[in-house]
C-alpha cells in the first residue's frame, strides 16, 4: 500500500486531535521563622529563584512582614526541586527554613 489513501489518513489525524491542556502550576512558598537570616534568603532568592538583588531584597522583607511569600510559580516537577534544593542548603547552614508547594 504505498498509495496515498486521504480516507485513511483523514481518519488517522482525527483520531489524534485532542484538546492539549496546560500542567498545572505550582507556588513555592517560603515561610519566615525566626532563625533563618534575612541574608540567607535573600541569597536563597538570587540563586535558587533567579531574583534581582533588589527584587530578592523586597520579597524577603515581604516574608518577614506577612509570614510567607512565594518565590515563583512553576511546573510540579521544577517546583518540588526547588523546594529540595532550597531545604537541602538551609539545613547545610544550619538554618530550619521551610519551603512548601501549593497549586495555583
């Protein structure tokens, strides 16, 4: 059958047609305690996050104030590395910050 057949492949490409939906994405949280230093996460937020200096400045104060802050939004599998990634140095320091996923 090396025949074209555009019966056959008309039906081929309906079957494959289906409506393509986006993963869900993920918040990673940061919560303040009162341990971790304010240098820390800030140095979290540059180098695990990809923060501005000044950017990364204003979300840790703005974790500091309010408890919680998120770092960024991300697919499940980037966002649970990020989170291993950040607990894993905290505890390298020394330091008890908890980072926490949550769909968006």
């Amino acid at each position: 059958m090396s025949e074209y057949d555009p019966d056959i492949q008309e039906g081929v490409i309906s079957d494959i047609e289906e409506e393509v939906t986006e993963p869900p994405m993920y918040k990673v949280l940061l919560h303040n305690d009162h341990f971790t230093t304010k240098e820390f996460v800030v140095s979290i937020l540059v180098a695990v996050f990809q923060k501005s200096l000044d950017e990364a400045t204003r979300l840790m104060w703005n974790i500091h104030r309010k408890g919680i802050g998120v770092g960024g939004v991300y697919s499940y599998e980037v966002a649970e590395t990020k989170v291993n990634i950040v607990t894993a140095t905290a505890r390298e320091n020394g330091f008890p910050l908890q980072t926490t996923l949550e769909r968006e």
